[in-house]
C-alpha cells in the first residue's frame, strides 16, 4: 500500500504518562507491506487450536525510517472449546509483537521548537486473554473472562487497557 499524508501520533515528552502528552502528525509518504498466515486445526470434536503470523513492513518513506507504533512480527495461538451439546463455549488467546518503534519530539509543541528528535524502542510484549461462557434455559448465557492478564502495557508508549475482568448476561429471544 501507498500511503500519501498518513494521520499518526508522536510524544510530545519521553517522560510523558497521559494521552494528552501526544500529538497528531501528518506523515508525507508511508508504504506498507506484509505477509499474514492463519492455521486452524480440531484437536478433538469440542477442542481446537488457530495460529496467527503477521510480518509487516511499514516504512515512513519521507523520513527514511519504520513507522512509528508498528511491529514487524505479531502473532496469537487460541485454545478454544466448543461444548455445544452442554451450551459451554471458551478460550485462552495468547498474543506476542514485536518492538514498536516510536519517535519523541523534545521542545514545546506550543512554540514549535521541536529541533532534535529521538527514537524510543518499545519491547517485545505479550497479552493474553481469556474467556468462558455458559448457555442455558435456550435463551440465556453467562460469560465471564479476564483481558490482558499479563498487564502488558507502556502507558507512554502502549496506552493498551490494563488488566480488566469483566462478566455478564446475555438474553435472546
């Protein structure tokens, strides 16, 4: 893909720790390429694995360097369960990218001194999640699950939602 006046985001502050520290930036020229791969397989009637590659190249072509925020190598494998005979579905994703490349602006946004810029390396993180629900009198369903776990997570650089459990009830009639 070509991209002309690519909208992404840039630190205003390295020690920045809010979204608010952030700023929009128009960047002139991106080209993305890549390559995704998915394989699924049932280990036995209810239970099954699928597998996630992603390899990316994104480039900031008018900079000569990566896009900001994106990994070259991401990937997820899922364990679910499909029980559809008791009404109980579930699964456990676990993911992994890469290092993310990001690019601070020192100086004042507000009088426009930004002279100097610096690269920030994001390392490799991972999450996982994981979910499980339960069916029962035809129209009702529990569920409960827990996302990022792992609390994966910079909050400079990676404003992903920290560890968060949740549950509910869904009714369909």
């Amino acid at each position: 893909n070509g991209i002309a006046n690519l909208i992404s985001f840039r630190s205003l502050d390295p020690d920045a720790v809010t979204i608010s520290d952030f700023e929009y930036a128009k960047l002139g020229r991106v080209r993305t390429r890549g390559i995704e791969g998915e394989f699924g397989v049932r280990l036995l009637e209810a239970i099954g694995v699928d597998l996630t590659y992603t390899l990316t190249d994104a480039r900031d072509l008018a900079q000569d360097r990566a896009l900001p925020g994106v990994s070259a190598h991401q990937g997820t494998a899922r364990l679910w369960l499909a029980q559809r005979k008791w009404g109980t579905q579930g699964h456990i994703r676990a993911g992994i990218w890469g290092p993310q490349r990001f690019y601070t602006l020192p100086g004042s946004a507000e009088t426009g001194l930004e002279t100097d810029e610096d690269q920030v390396v994001v390392p490799t993180y991972a999450r996982l999640d994981a979910r499980v629900s339960q069916s029962f009198l035809k129209y009702f369903t529990v569920f409960a699950g827990v996302d990022n776990l792992l609390n994966a997570g910079v909050a400079t650089y990676l404003p992903l939602w920290p560890r968060m459990f949740y549950g509910g009830l869904t009714i369909r009639y």
